[in-house]
C-alpha cells in the first residue's frame, strides 16, 4: 500500500535509494529565497515563449548599489577639492616679523634770520603758496591691479599710507606732542616696542628718533598759527613679490608756527616750518586683513633749525627773526672714543623761504 505522499502508482523502480537519498538535502525558505534562479510555476509557463527560469534580485544588485555609492562619493569628493582650488588658491607662506624702522634727520639751518609775518601773507610768499590744505594735499596716485594684488588690495594700501600721514603730520593734537595713539594704531605689532621707545625714551641712534615716526613740537616753545598745514607730495606703489606691495611716499609740510604763550609775551608775528618726509612702507597680506603698516625707512628734513639743537624727541624751529647759532654742523671728532655719532646738518636754502 502506498504512503501518503507517495506517487499513485507508487516509487518507481529503478531510482537509487527512493526519497531516503534525498532526505539530507534540505531547501528551506532561505535557501529558495536566496536562489539566483528560479523556476516558473507550470501556469506561469504556459504563456507564448515563456522562459523557463527567471533571475532573481539578489547580491548582484546589492553589490552593484555599493558600488554606484562609491564612485559618487569619489565625485562629490573630487569636486569638492576643485571648488575649494578655486576659490582658496595656495596662499604665500607668512612672512617673517616685521624689520625695525631706519630713520635718517636732518636739521636744515637758515643763513639769516627768519623771515616773519602773518600766516597767510607768508604762505602767499613762499614755495607753498599753490600747495594744498591739509589732507587734500596727500593725494592718491594712479593704481591698477598688480601681478598678485587686486586693485581693491592696492587702493587699500594707499589709504592706510595716507592715514598714517594724516595722523602723524597733520593731527593737532599729535603736532603738540599730545596722544599718539592714533598713530600707533595703525603699525604692526613688530615695530610697536621700538615706538614706544621712541616716544619715551628717545636717541639719536638711526632707531629710536621720535621724529622720525612723527612731526611734533614743544607746545612750551611753539605753538600752532594755523591749524592747517600746506601739504604736498607724491605716492608710489609697487610689488616687490606676490606677497608684498611697497608704498613710498615724499611730501613736504609746511606749518606757521608762533612762540608759545607760555615762553614770554605772545608774538603775532608768525614763521614757516617746513618738513620734508620720505618714507617707505611694506604693506603684506596679513597688514591688509588687519589694517596696519611696516614703517621700513624715513628720511625727514626740517627747517629752519640750529644744527646744534636736539631734534630726536621733538622739532625745534627757530621762529621770526631768529638766526641759527652755528654756521654748520657740530665737530666730530674720530680719534674720539666711545660710538661714533653721524653729525648731519644742511643749510636752508633761502629760497625756501618766504620772499620779502
């Protein structure tokens, strides 16, 4: 008799071991589910040219997602970098610290004495006469774009040069040996202990000459006879490499000055002072993100003054009718121990004087 799940007919002979062979092998679910190929169902194979096995979806296509994932991470990250190139090139390593300043003064004395009168009659007479007031006169050059700096980058190096001349040559209260902050403000903090030094505790040794950063006077000897002085001069910039500009700057300052109220009887009668300052400023950028200046050299020449006076904490004019003490500069001596002190001096030029 035939068991249940038997053929009708019963096991065919002929079969090696019947259902008993077999009996090892067992296709559970995971392992049907798991299959790449399986068999259509009888219904499903009666359709016209119906296959008789169909792929299934399995670790082919898994793989095939992780694989697409890859290579779009690949170019997300590719592009990432190239944008970023793009907008941030390889900037210049930083630069080094900032050099002391170089200062060169020389006193300018008269030949006679020093002419006198009203401000604006003596600034009628003289070589200032056509130049402009205050501020007006530093006037910005032509610029464009250099090799490695935009035209933006240019313009703002021009103006924090002219700042700096503006606060340190034409500011009344820093003329009157006043506060200096607006000054110092705007170098970088390399330079900022030779300043200060400078200001405390000047001396003629090329470095620490207070007026070499500034124009100042005694405001116990002199006094301003018109706030405003007459300015003019020149700006120049160029790039000494791609991550540097070079300003210079040569303008002459001319100032009516009077004795002060506190060294004798007021005098109306006033004299000019004139100051020529050359100077040259490094500007990296570093300077242009922070808004500051690398004074590197300055040469003033002012006058008129006794070559004899010290001039390295404050200018020392001599005002109307007064006459130098010394026909030139002081003896020095080299046989002389100790540091050797340069003696420069310079004769005023009598037509830079006002005319009579």
């Amino acid at each position: 008799m035939a068991r249940r799940g038997d053929p009708p007919e019963g096991t065919p002979e002929g079969l090696p071991g019947g259902e008993d062979e077999y009996r090892s092998v067992v296709f559970d679910e995971s392992f049907v589910r798991a299959a790449r190929v399986q068999e259509f169902s009888a219904q499903e194979r009666m359709g016209e040219h119906a296959p008789a096995v169909r792929s299934v979806p399995g670790g082919g296509r898994r793989a095939s997602k992780q694989i697409l994932l890859i290579v779009l991470v690949l170019v997300v990250a590719f592009g990432t970098a190239v944008y970023l190139g793009i907008r941030q090139p390889h900037q210049p390593a930083a630069a080094g610290p900032a050099e002391q300043l170089r200062i060169t003064l020389v006193p300018l004395a008269p030949r006679g004495p020093v002419p006198g009168g009203p401000p604006a009659e003596l600034f009628a007479r003289s070589p200032a006469a056509q130049y402009r007031s205050g501020a007006a006169g530093i006037t910005m050059p032509a610029y464009s774009r250099t090799a490695h700096f935009t035209e933006g980058q240019v313009v703002i190096a021009l103006t924090m040069v002219k700042d700096y001349l503006v606060e340190s040559s034409l500011n009344p209260g820093v003329l009157t040996a006043g506060a200096v902050r607006s000054v110092r403000a705007l170098l970088h903090p390399d330079q900022l202990a030779q300043f200060d030094r400078s200001m405390v505790a000047p001396t003629a040794d090329g470095r620490h000459i207070a007026t070499g950063w500034l124009v100042r006077f005694d405001p116990a000897k002199v006094a301003l006879a018109d706030t405003t002085a007459r300015v003019q001069g020149t700006l120049l910039v160029t790039e000494t490499g791609s991550d540097a500009l070079e300003v210079t700057s040569d303008h002459t300052f001319v100032y009516a000055l009077r004795p002060a109220a506190t060294a004798g009887p007021v005098d109306d009668e006033a004299s000019l002072f004139t100051v020529r300052r050359e100077m040259r400023f490094r500007v990296d950028r570093d300077d242009l993100r922070h808004h500051r200046l690398e004074v590197e050299a300055s040469a003033v020449q002012a006058g008129p003054q006794d070559c004899a006076s010290d001039a390295t904490s404050t200018l020392q004019p001599l005002l109307a009718g007064r006459r130098a003490g010394t026909d030139g500069p002081a003896v020095t001596d080299p046989y002389a121990p100790g540091p050797a002190v340069a003696a420069l001096c310079g004769a005023l030029s009598p037509e830079a004087q006002p005319s009579p």
